[in-house]
C-alpha cells in the first residue's frame, strides 16, 4: 500500500499527508504499527476504528504533537520529525482535538478571536461564525452552549488560519443523532469548499456518509483502505432481504428453496442475496403471509465490511 | 495582528471577570479579612502605651524619687508602662523594635543617673520624653506625662519648677496591628492568587484540551506562560491598588509606593505561578494538584507573617519561615509600603526575585507543553 514516491517540494505537495510505515509504541504497547496512508488535496479522508485502535495517536503525530517511534510522515510536503519544519506544519494547518472545549467564559466570537491571534493571518470571525450556523450564538458564551454548538464553535476555531488541512480527531462523539448531522453539515460545506479533511471517527455511518477515502484501523493497524463503495464491494458481503417484524414464526413460513436465513434484531428476518435472485424470491414470498410484511432490500454498510474484516460490530460508544 | 501574549492575557482577564468567584477569592475576601482582624486586633486598650528607662538604680533598686516619680505616673492609670532595662544602651532602638513587635506606640520616657541625688540637692532634675510629633497621643500623652511631673514635684519641693520634662522629638512610624497586617494581606493574595490561578488555569487548559489546541498552533510554550504571568502582574496591581485604597479609605493606613513594592509585584507574579506550575506538573489531576496547592499556601500564610509578626513563632517555626518563598514578598511589602526603610525593603526584594526566577523557569522546564 505504500507507495515511494519522492517527496515534492514542501508546500507544494498535492500529497497533503503522506506516511509512510509509520509505528508508536508507548513501552511494550504499539499504539500504531506499520502504517502506510496518503492523502490527496480535496479529499475528505476518514480514518475509522474502535477505541483505542490508534487514531488520535496517529493524528497527533501528523499535528507535531507526538513524535513517531519509527517510520516517516510528511504534511504538506514537511517532515514532521524536523523541528523547522515542524513551525511551517503548525502554520498550516488547523486541528480539532478529541474532546476539545474552548475558554468558557469567553463568547464564540471572541474565542474565534483567541485562537485565530495565534497565527499571523486568521478568518473573519463573522465568516467562520455563518459557516457553522451559529450565527445568534455568536455574543454568547462558550459555556453555556450545548454539546453539538460546543462542537460547531471547536470546528470553526479549527478553520481559523484557513488551513490547507484539517484534522478533525472524532468531531461528532457524544452528540445526539441530530446534532452529529449538523457537523457533518459543516464538513460536507468545507468539502465543497475544495477543504482536505482528516477526520477519525468510530462512526461506521459516519465514515460512509462523509469520507471520499476510508482506512480502517484496528489495532494499530490499517486493515482495509479505499472509497466506502471499494470496501463494501470487496468486505460488504452480499445484499440483505428483510422482512421486519416476522419473527420465528415468519421463519416457519418461508417457502422452500431459499438461501438460509436468520433472524436478527428481535424478529426481523434476514435472507443473504445472491445476484439475480430477488425476483424470485420476491414471486416466492407472494405465495406466503409474509407478503404483508414490510420488506426492504439492505445493501451491506461498513459495519458489515468491519465484522467480516474483524468478526467483531463496533458498539455505539466506539468500543 | 494582534500580539499573541496580549491575547492570552486578555483572555485570562476576561476570564477573570466574569468568574464571581474569582472576584470573591481576589478582591472580596482579602478586603472581608482585613475588617474583620481589624475589628479583632485593632482596638486595643485606650491606655497609651509608654516606655520607660529608669536609669536611676542604686544596688540594682531604683532610688526613692525615681521610684516615687514612676508611681505617681502609674496611678493616673493612663498608661501601659513597659519597662526598658535599665543597662539597655540603645533604649530608643529596642523600643523602635519591641513596639513594632507588639503594635505599641514609640515613646519612651528617660529617667537619668543621678535623678535622685539632683532632687535631694535642691538642683533642678530634668526628665526625658522621647516621642513623635506626628504621633496622634502626643499632645494628650505629653500633657498627661507633664502634669504629673509637675505636680510631684510641687509634693517633693514646694517648687513646681524644680523637675523639668525635656521633650526629645523623634521619628517614628507608628506601627498599629492594622498596618502590619494590611501588607501581609497583599501577600496572602497575591500568594493564591498565583499558586491557585497557575493549578487550576493549566489544570483545566489541559484537561479541555485547550493546551493541546493551543500547541498545534505557532503559539509557543515560553509565550504561553509570559502571556499567564503578564495577567498575574495585572492582578497582582489591581490587588494591591485595592487593599491599600481600602486600608486607607476605613483604617487610615498610609502607605508608600515606590521601586520596591513594584519589584516586589512583578517578582511575586512569577514566584508564585512558577510554584503552581511546579505543583500542576508533579500532581496531574486536576483535584488533587489543588489539594496540593492548598497544602503549600495554608502553611506558607501562617508562618509567613501573614497573620502575626514571625518574631512571635517558636524557634523552630521561625525557621521553617526562612524557607518559605511569601516571607520574603511579606517582610519586603511591610518594608517598601509601611516601615519605609528602602535596605531592608531592598534584601527582601532581590531575595524574591532570586526564588521568582528559579521557581519559573523550574516550572516552564517541567511543564510538558506537547506531549502528555
Ligand atoms: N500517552 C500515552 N501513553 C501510553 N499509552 C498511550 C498514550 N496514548 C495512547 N496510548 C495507548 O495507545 C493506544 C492507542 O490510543 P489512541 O488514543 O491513539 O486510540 P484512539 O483510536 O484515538 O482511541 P479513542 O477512540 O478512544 O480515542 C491505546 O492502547 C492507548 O491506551
Ligand atoms: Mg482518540
């Protein structure tokens, strides 16, 4: 998966981030293990795994925060091993950390303000604030915001220096459904934006929705890498027929001949499909009860690509 | 582009407040402390205080006239007497440090060799008051010392005449416990709000992941601690501004500013932030670095001279005192603001900034500013 190429000139690099066998350990624990990714301008990568699987170690070493054990990582064209070229990284790019939270007592505006006085050049503040919506927030003080604003105020800090890549270390845990839609709503704005986007997530869904390109990461290691599309192709398995709510009952109904079916999720009947096979099927099901049943076609997700890479679901909270 | 320390200063101030409770803990509850050991301490007996050397002994008793003399001044039960040795060659020194060891007025009252023996030959006696003009009991004292004077000697004589008071101006700063106290208030302050406000501000920094934030930006470690310091050195101002235009406006305390108390500010806000800073690194939860923090300052106050002159601690307190950083920033306060003596204000001062530059650049060395 890793691919030589020569590094451009820092700076001018269409590879934003380039790492290349890249390992942490901490004493005897390897946090990240022989890793190799790229990242190409415009895109929005999605560095997907379950706790403790090695994201934040990896995107803090891609921030100048942590220094690799071993191995090589480029942002932007710099080495970030080298001290100097570690103040043109800082420069450049714009970082959302895990469980960030901004000075409480000062207003959205103003701890825009804050952080963007770190660096020589900084957004509008008024922009940045209509970027995320937040617009009657703006005079109101960070503490007193809820948890999807909080995110949304940590977000436009992030773009602050109008950075050439943001990292966005797990930018939605913890939020109700309906506030983990209103940041995906900013970050597909700084996708159209042309922005390149790191962001590390446990969300299965998440990753589909936002990422052009996923790795997944378990263990310290990249187990599988390419366009949601690529991997449930390759990973998904086969399409899925439901028919909710049939229960074991349904089951004794089902006419002869069909692939093997299972019953998940209290009552719902699931039947691996094999190509071409749902007509029939469907023609078969006609003949039986079932047929007054809700039933719906399931493509398979990433969290089916991640069970049948690990044999395990990653759970809500991201264990 | 703004100046990024001055953004972190604004921000720590701001901060500041609009946080209640950091007002309370600054402003509030030091001025809340001085009324209240004002009103404890401060008014003590209305007798006026006088010291006496009564030079006049014979075989170690004193003569019948001076003793004669002492008694009567007794019994007008307008004065505490305290009693300076009669071998004391320095009387008006060890009055000076023994009534700024007890909050007493500087007076002192001199009966001379031979004070006996000049009355028995019918010479004229003379008898010496050493006080302050600007003392506020010098005329009622005098007046009182005065009277009694002249009326024993119209009881030993017949002739009002024959004992002469000589009146000896001296200067004095008239310690009351007030203004030794109002000092050490400033200290105290300027102590937690240092100690607490470096625990608690990279405590929580960190723990929001401000601090983190804050390193993946050009911002660096060095500017991020002048930026904490500069907001302590405006804190430590406001404080002190406050403290002493309070003493003054209630107590009528008089102080002095001058080089040293800015020294002394500028030393204590590095000093006392360094110390938390040292703290915050050797305890990393946020609850227990301040626990530790109030382990270190509560000591510091009570045998720092905070409360009570550390003359008054057992030997063994007293140099437990030595060691601790705010006796120097108090004793050096007491110096500059009130005592008015620039030496001693001076050795305390550069002993402070000497612990104020250890004690930062200890905790900016140990503060892990990238990784944790
Ligand atoms: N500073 C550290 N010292 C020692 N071990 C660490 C340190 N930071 C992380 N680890 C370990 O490295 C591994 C990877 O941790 P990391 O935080 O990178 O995972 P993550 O994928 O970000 O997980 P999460 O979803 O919980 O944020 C874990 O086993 C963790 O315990
Ligand atoms: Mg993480």
């Amino acid at each position: 998966m890793s691919d030589n190429l020569p590094a451009s000139l820092p700076g001018q690099s269409d590879r934003v981030v380039q790492v290349d066998k890249l390992s942490k350990k901490y004493g005897d624990n390897v946090a990240v293990n022989d890793i190799s990714f790229n990242l190409t301008k415009g895109e929005v990568f999605a560095f997907l795994g379950p706790n403790g699987a090695g994201k934040t170690t990896t995107v803090e070493i891609l921030e100048c925060l942590r220094n690799p054990t071993g191995g090589r990582a480029r942002v932007l064209g710099y080495d970030v091993s080298k001290r100097s070229d570690q103040a043109q990284i800082r420069k450049r790019i714009g970082v959302l950390p895990q469980d960030f939270n901004a000075i409480d007592r000062l207003t959205v505006r103003e701890n825009i303000n804050y952080f963007g006085a770190m660096f020589k050049h900084q957004l509008d503040a008024d922009k940045l604030i209509e970027l995320v919506d937040l617009k009657d927030k703006r005079d109101e003080q960070f503490k007193k915001l809820s948890g999807g604003l909080k995110q949304r105020v940590g977000l436009a800090v992030s773009l602050v220096n109008d950075p050439d890549v943001v990292f966005l270390d797990e930018p939605t845990t913890g939020l109700d459904p309906r506030a983990r839609r209103d940041v995906w709503g900013v970050i597909e704005r700084l996708k159209s934006q042309g922005k390149t986007v790191f962001l590390t997530t446990h969300y299965m869904d998440e990753a589909e929705y936002l990422a052009d390109i996923v790795s997944i990461i378990d263990h310290g290691q990249i187990i599988a890498s390419g366009t949601p599309d690529q991997l449930i192709d390759t990973h998904g398995g086969k399409k899925t027929l439901i028919i909710r709510d049939a229960g074991e009952e349904g089951l004794k109904q089902l006419p002869q001949g069909l692939p093997k079916a299972e019953l998940r999720n209290a009552g719902d009947i699931a039947i691996p499909l094999h190509n071409g096979e749902l007509t029939n099927i469907l023609m078969s099901l006609a003949q039986t009860p079932l047929h007054d049943k809700e039933i719906e076609v399931r493509r398979p997700t990433l969290d089916d690509v991640f069970l049948n890479l690990t044999g395990r679901r990653v759970s809500e909270e991201g264990n | 582009m703004r100046s990024r320390i001055y953004t972190i200063i604004s921000g720590h101030f701001k901060s500041w407040y609009r946080s209640k409770s950091s007002i309370f803990w600054t402003i509030a509850f030091p001025l809340l402390l001085i009324v209240l050991f004002g009103a404890i301490f401060g008014s003590g007996s209305t007798k006026f205080d006088l010291y006496l050397q009564n030079q006049d002994l014979s075989a170690n008793t004193p003569t019948y006239f001076s003793q004669g003399y002492i008694t009567v001044l007794n019994n007008t039960g307008a004065f505490n007497l305290h009693v300076v040795p009669a071998e004391q060659p320095d009387p008006l020194t060890y009055v000076k440090n023994d009534a700024q060891l007890h909050n007493r007025g500087q007076r002192l009252l001199v009966i001379p060799l031979g004070f006996n023996a000049t009355v028995m030959s019918g010479k004229n006696a003379t008898i010496q008051l050493y006080m302050d003009q600007s003392d506020q009991a010098s005329a009622s004292l005098a007046g009182i010392v005065h009277s009694v004077t002249v009326s024993y000697a119209a009881a030993i004589a017949k002739a009002p005449n024959h004992l002469i008071l000589q009146q000896v101006g001296i200067v004095t700063k008239n310690i009351r416990y007030i203004d030794f106290f109002i000092p050490g208030v400033i200290g105290m302050t300027l102590l937690t709000t240092g100690v607490f406000g470096a625990v608690n501000t990279n405590g929580s920094y960190r723990e929001l992941k401000i601090i983190k934030k804050l390193a993946t930006t050009p911002l660096s470690k060095i500017e991020w601690i002048l930026g904490m310091v500069g907001y302590q050195m405006i804190l430590a101002t406001i404080s002190l501004v406050v403290i002493l235009f309070f003493g003054y406006a209630i107590f009528g305390v008089t102080a002095t500013i001058d080089i040293y108390t800015v020294g002394l500010v500028v030393a204590a806000s590095l000093l006392f932030p360094g110390i938390g800073m040292v703290l915050a690194n050797f305890v990393k939860e946020a609850e227990s670095a301040d626990a530790a923090a109030n382990a270190i300052t509560f000591p510091m106050m009570f045998l720092g001279g905070t409360f009570w002159p550390r003359e008054t601690l057992p030997d063994i307190m007293k140099i437990i005192a030595n060691f601790m950083p705010l006796t120097y920033v108090n004793d050096g306060l007491r110096y500059a603001l009130i005592y008015a003596e620039p030496a001693q204000a001076l050795t305390n001062t550069l002993i402070a900034l000497g612990l104020a530059s250890f004690f930062i650049v200890l905790g900016s060395v140990l503060m892990n500013w990238k990784e944790e």
